[in-house]
C-alpha cells in the first residue's frame, strides 16, 4: 500500500515560518493531485492547498498570499512553506494524495498528520 510520511511540525512564534514535507512511498503507478489540509480542535477539517499534476495551485482565502505549496515529482513529495504563521495557523496538517495505482485503481491517501503550533 502507500504511505505519506508528514514532517517539519513544530512550535513557531507569530511572523515566523515552517517548511511541511509530505513524501509518498510504496507501490503506485502515479500521483495526480497533492494536497494540504489541517484541523483545529472543534473545527472541521479544511482545505489547505492544492497542486495538481497539471495546471495552477488552489489555496485557501485565509492563507492565501503566505503559504506557497509545491511538489518535487522525482521524490513524489509534496511541500508546503508557512511564512508569517499566525496563531490561528495552529492545527494539526495532514497531506493527501490522489494516487494511481499499478492496478488500475485511483485512491485518495491521507498522511497521519503533524502538528504546527503557533504562539503569539
């Protein structure tokens, strides 16, 4: 099966920045879309930002213009940088993938989360 391993969590002060990585590994033909979402607690989980294998990125409103996704093919990892992080960034950030599989199949995978924490 695949796996997404999430990693570069941590504690940050107001302004500062974080780098989130996301590697998918395992036995897969492609990945289409990746993507990030997060969740605070008592609130549901929401899109982050997106980037396709093809085309422009989506991102949320509240993050628009501070975090910037990208993805590096040849390490099937996705990334995300947080600049200018806010207490209200705080959640914990899961990556996703949309993965091809080698047996035709096309399955959405979810990473097991890492938590960014924000303090003012």
């Amino acid at each position: 099966q695949v796996q997404l391993v999430e990693s570069g969590g941590g504690l940050v002060q107001a302004g500062g920045s974080l780098r989130l990585s996301c590697a998918a590994s395992g036995s897969f033909f492609s990945i289409n879309g990746m993507g990030w979402y997060r969740q605070a607690p008592g609130k549901q989980r929401e899109l982050v930002a997106v980037i396709p294998s093809v085309g422009s990125t989506n991102y949320a409103d509240s993050v628009k213009g501070r975090f910037t996704i990208s993805r590096d093919n040849a390490k099937n990892t996705v990334y995300l940088q947080m600049n200018s992080l806010k207490p209200e960034d705080t959640a914990v950030y899961y990556c996703n993938a949309d993965i091809k599989g080698r047996g035709w199949s096309r399955s959405i995978y979810w990473g097991q989360g890492t938590q960014v924490t924000v303090s003012s």
